[in-house]
C-alpha cells in the first residue's frame, strides 16, 4: 500500500454525473427564485395600478418565501469544501458512564436521523452495538444527500447532557457524554488501493436485535487495516458476505479521510492561530434540568427549546457554525 496518499483520482462517468448533479444543485433554486422575483413584480404592478387587500397578502407571502430561499442559497454558498457536496457517514459513541451514556448515545442517533427526515435524507444504519440494559454503545449511520456532509461536518465533537437520570432511583442529576465524527462517503471516482494482506478479518456471533440466525451464526465481520490500525465493523447484515462488503466500504471512507486530515494538518501548519474543532472537544451541552437549555460553545447560540432540538431541529445550530468558520477553513475535511 502506498504512503497515505493511495489513490489515483480518475475521472470515471459516476464523477461527471456527480459534478452536473451538482451544478443543477445550484442552477435549480436561482432559476427558481427568479420566477418567484418575476411573479413578485407583476403582483407589486397589478397592486400599483388596482391596490387589492388578499393580493397584497400575497406579495408580502411571496416576498418572505424568496427571502428564505435566499438565505437557504446563501447558506449553500458557506458549503465550498472539496467533499461537502457527499453523503456522510455519522458515527456516534456512548462515553464512560454505563447506561445513562448510552441512552444518550441512542437520543443523539435519533436526532440525527430526525434532521436526515427533516431535510428528505435517506438513512441507512451501517453497524450499531446494542447497550446491555438500554441505549447503544455505539452507531454508524450512512446519510445519503447532497451536502448531507457539508451541514453535519458541524456536528464533529463532544456532545455533553445534563439531566436526572430516569435509570437512577435516587433521582439525582448525571452528566454524560457522546462523541459523534464524521466522514464524506467516497464514491466509485476515487480509487483506493486495500491490498489484501493489508487487511485482517475475524468473524463474530452478531449481537442484539436479530433473530435465532444472526445469533446462532458467525455472520457479523470486524476488518482491521494493518498499516493504518484502523478498526471497522458490521454485522447488521444476516449474510456474512455482505457483512464484509459494508465493512469494507466503511473502512474505504476512513482511509479516504485519514489522507483528507493529513493534506489539511498540512495546511493548518500554514496558519497557526487557525482554530480547529477536534474530535475532543466538547462542542455543545444539552441541559434537561433544572432547566433546559442547548447551548453550542463554539458560537453561543442558545435555544431554551430542548426537545425540539431532540426532535431534529439541529439547522440553527448548523447554521451560525458554517457562518462563523465557513470562511476561516480550508478544504472539505472533517478537519476543514
């Protein structure tokens, strides 16, 4: 295997169909908005010449509708990076703390998976490891659509919750904490070399949710990438075949972004006083009580409404990340 940059970056037709998928991605919302701006002239005329109450309404409905979409293109603007415009794969897991931990593990999964339906996403859960009484220790989700990594590379951190413990009959209040990262998924145009004897695969009795036969066999597949000791997993599949194929993608895209993260440390060494937000951080809070409030430490946005933050409502957090750092990164890393 090469020293990291394993690759060779062709040209393949799923790339240029990617690219023109892309570019409609663009042309579609501003050709959309100038219809709305042409409709909005003609009302503001018509009402120039023959003022009308429910017209009126309209125009100002149709006036506040292009300022969204505006601001939704603007936004877009902010998502420049190299691999923002691919699908991402979210992974979310549990920190010290047992049960409690993992459930907030399981409340995370779940608000990421609330955003992806928000945004008409497609969900696919790649690997999950159960918790023994409730929750999970852990998740790999694929969210596929566009941008989908661009917006959650925001989310890249430490999530930290403060609430009482419904698994605490003393009622006392626990902090726990989650980690969640994440990574563009690369498509067929980028092709990387995993040589065999590079890659070491054990099976497993899958665990959880699953029936007589995920448990009776060895069907779920751990591959570890000897050079780069990367570790991945799968075992939502009954067949241990597509078990392997799923791990094998998942550790594609991890090799993909080791080399991604090394070109922008490269970068980074260029501008010191560049602040990162690295995977030990803790980016946010989540406080169920004494009273509830989502705070995000990397740009003080507040919102007292915490369970509809929970139900998916992530967009505002998203939103003042990409506004405040958008222009200070480089690169469409995680590490951008």
């Amino acid at each position: 295997m090469a020293e990291p940059g394993f690759w060779n970056d062709q040209q393949s037709a799923q790339a240029v169909v990617q690219q023109v998928k892309t570019l409609k991605g663009w042309i579609d919302p501003f050709e959309k908005i100038e219809g709305r701006l042409t409709s909005a002239q003609d009302l503001e005329g018509m009402l120039a010449s023959d003022p009308d109450e429910e017209l009126s309404r309209e125009l100002d409905a149709e006036v506040a509708t292009v300022s969204e979409e505006l601001e939704a293109l603007r936004l877009k603007s902010l998502l420049s990076g190299a691999d923002d415009f691919r699908d991402a794969q979210l992974e979310i897991s549990a920190g010290a703390g047992g049960t409690e931990a993992q459930d907030w593990a399981a409340m995370l999964m779940r608000m990421y998976e609330r955003w992806a339906q928000r945004k008409g996403y497609t969900i696919e859960v790649l690997d999950q490891s159960d918790g023994e009484e409730a929750g999970i220790k852990g998740a790999v989700i694929e969210i596929k659509g566009l941008y989908a990594f661009g917006f959650l590379k925001a989310e890249i951190g430490v999530h930290r919750l403060v609430r009482i413990s419904p698994f605490d009959a003393q009622a006392r209040r626990h902090t726990s904490f989650a980690s969640v990262f994440v990574y563009p998924v690369v498509n067929e145009e980028i092709n990387i070399e995993i040589r065999d004897e590079d890659v070491k695969m054990d099976v497993f009795r899958a665990s959880g949710a699953g029936g007589q036969h995920v448990n009776k066999t060895s069907s779920a597949v751990r591959l570890t990438h000897i050079p780069s000791g990367i570790v991945v997993a799968s075992q939502q599949e009954r067949s241990q075949h597509k078990n392997r194929q799923t791990a094998l993608k998942m550790l594609k895209n991890r090799l993909y972004q080791l080399e991604a993260e090394r070109q922008a440390k490269k970068k980074a060494e260029l501008d010191a006083t560049k602040s990162d937000v690295t995977f030990g951080s803790q980016i946010r809070s989540y406080v169920f009580q004494p009273y509830t409030m989502v705070n995000d430490h990397r740009t003080e946005l507040k919102i007292p409404d915490v369970q509809r933050v929970m139900d998916g409502d992530i967009d505002p957090f998203i939103e003042a990340y990409l506004r405040e750092f958008a222009g200070h990164r480089t690169g469409g890393s995680a590490a951008a």
